[in-house]
C-alpha cells in the first residue's frame, strides 16, 4: 500500500483509509475480520466515532495486538469540555489502547458551533488536556463546510482536518485544500463515493446518492462496472493534495476492492484529467447560509441538483432525485431572504425557478 506524509503530524498513512461507520451494521466476528484484512492488505488508519454504533469496540478488538503498527483516529460530538471528556474515555476503553493517534472534533459545520468547540469550556480543552497527558498525539477536526474548516485550521489549533470530496464534491478544492497546504495541515478525504452533502440524508433519496449504481450517467462517467468506478472515484481525490482518502466498507471483498487502488495507484492520465474536467462557474457551494426556507424548500439540495444536470451532464439522475423531493422549487415565494444571505451572491430565486423548468 502507497503511503503519504500526513501534514505536520508526519505520520505516514496509507493512501487507502478505513472508515468505520459501517462495520456496526455487522456482526462483530465480521467486523473483526474485516479490520483485521484491510490491515493485512496495507491499509494502516483507522478512522471511527463515538456516535458511530460499536465501531470503536469492533475496531479496538480487531487491532489489539497490532495497536503500534496502526493510525487510530477517532472524534467527539460532544461540544463542552465534560462531556468531550467522557466520549475520551470511553474511546479509549472501546479502542482498548492507552492512546488516540488523531482527536477529532466531529461535525463542526458551523461558526456557533466552532465558537462553542473552541471556547475555554468547549471540547477542545478536552483535546489539548489529552494531548499534554499523551491520550492523544494529535488534534484535529471534521465537517462538511468548508468555509467554516478553513476558518477553523487557520486558528492553528488542528493538525488534520477531514473533509467531504469526490467528482461532484469540489468545494474543499477552493480553499480548503490550498489553505492546509500552507498551514501544513494533514487532510484526509471522505465520502469518496457518494454525493451525499451536509443537509441530504442518503438513504431518504430515491434513487439513492450513491455515485456507484446502475445509473446509465454514471456508469458513462465513472465505468461500466462498479470496481472501475471506485478505482476512478478514489484515484480522483488522491490526484488531490491529500494524503489519504476514507472509505466506508461492510465486507471483506469491498476492502480488496479499496485496498487494490492503494496498491497500484498511478496518476490520472491526461485523458482521465480532461474527462474529470468541469467548468463550476459560480455554482452553489452547499454552505446552506440560505436556510431555513419560510417555505421549507431545501435550497442547497435542489441547487446541488442542478448543477448535477448543468455541470456534469447527470441529467436523468437530477431529474429523478429532484422529482423525490416533497417540496420542489415552485412553491418559491420569492421573499429574498436567501438572496440576502448567500455569501456568493448568488441569485437563488432566479436559480430555483430555472432548476424547477430543468428538473421537472
């Protein structure tokens, strides 16, 4: 498995990750197995969550006896410095390690939020007391907006920084990936293989936001069959500056899958770059500072849709997953509040009357 510097942390990760959301879907003899091969095949970080079921349990008893060898990262969600300070401790005793490679605050997608995580009570005092305790060697910080990242790591006080990227996920590739570059900030990528954003719950969505199904646009753009799409989606974000990128797996054969992309990586051809080559123009950013919606339109979502069918040709898959949504963009009063509030000016009214005569 290829390996790459992690920021100033200087830990060499492997370019492939294993993201433990999903291995509490599984029993825990799986789960075990599944770890213990994703180790075997080069795969050396870790990443899971207090919130995520009994990932840290499964993993901690997978890597026991390997504990030196491996990256484990893991986050809290609590915001308060007590209460981050039990989520360590449990990690700790679920992980079954003495140490946290990487602490991470989890889910800071707004500046309230940031402001509450960094104030002298806020869990970050948890983090820094665990690493002058060596609990933990480093610091960092999760979300999925990366205006409110950027803000974040330009304080200084995070090592990584994990972030949403992949094909038709770009946002980080503004600022957020330049700005960690000079700050010499590690970055690791997640939800490689989905589109799913900060304010769209995957499994609500029918189709789903899977960028690895049957859809015929997809298929066009990624490859005819689901290896080759995962190979594209995760060789997209490692022609990135990041040193790793995570993904998510419930079975042995979707680890060999990831693992085989780390092992063999090569640079996006020229071809590749110019097929995986878009002109964004002045899109929706996801930052969702237009909502709430007075009328309970979920403005990010449908802008994301749009640009789906008007950026990257996914015109058919745009049309079914705006078609899913309750309230489509019509029902728009055009009261302006969004407009007042988008940071990029953009002109949503305009925008949602154009994305309902696309879409529908």
């Amino acid at each position: 498995m290829q390996k790459r510097r992690l920021g100033r942390t200087n830990l060499q990760t492997s370019i492939i990750s294993f993201g433990g959301t999903w291995i509490s879907d599984i029993t825990k003899p799986d789960a075990i197995n599944v770890v213990k091969h994703a180790f075997n095949l080069g795969i050396n970080y870790f990443d899971t969550a207090r919130w995520d079921g009994d990932s840290e349990e499964k993993i901690g008893h997978a890597l026991k006896n390997i504990r030196n060898q491996c990256i484990l990262a893991t986050k809290t969600g609590s915001r308060t410095k007590e209460e981050s300070l039990k989520d360590l401790k449990n990690s700790l005793q679920l992980l079954q390690t003495n140490y946290i490679d990487i602490l991470q605050l989890h889910g800071i997608d707004d500046e309230k939020t940031l402001t509450k995580a960094m104030s002298s009570n806020g869990a970050l005092q948890t983090c820094k007391k665990a690493q002058k305790e060596k609990l933990t060697n480093f610091i960092g910080i999760t979300g999925h907006k990366p205006q409110i990242l950027v803000k974040a790591i330009k304080t200084g006080e995070f090592d990584t920084v994990l972030i949403p990227l992949n094909i038709i996920t770009r946002q980080a590739e503004e600022e957020l990936l330049p700005t960690a570059k000079d700050l010499d900030v590690g970055v690791v990528a997640m939800k490689p293989l989905s589109a799913k954003t900060s304010n769209l719950i995957t499994c609500l969505y029918k189709p789903s936001l899977s960028l690895v199904s049957n859809e015929p646009e997809l298929k066009t753009l990624l490859g005819q069959n689901n290896e080759t799409m995962i190979s594209n989606l995760l060789r997209y974000n490692l022609s990135k500056n990041i040193a790793s990128t995570l993904v998510g797996v419930r079975s042995q054969v979707e680890v060999e899958t990831a693992a085989k992309v780390g092992i063999n990586y090569k640079d996006l051809t020229d071809l590749e770059q110019k097929q995986f080559t878009f002109k964004l123009g002045n899109y929706c950013r996801d930052c969702a500072s237009c909502m709430p919606c007075p009328e309970n339109i979920n403005i990010p979502a449908i802008l994301r849709f749009t640009s789906f069918h008007s950026i990257y040709g996914l015109k058919n898959w745009a049309h079914k997953l705006y078609n899913g949504l309750e309230i489509k963009s019509n029902k728009c009063t055009q009261c302006g509040l969004c407009q007042q509030k988008c940071p990029y000016n953009l002109p949503i009214e305009n925008l949602l009357k154009k994305a309902h005569e696309k879409l529908i």
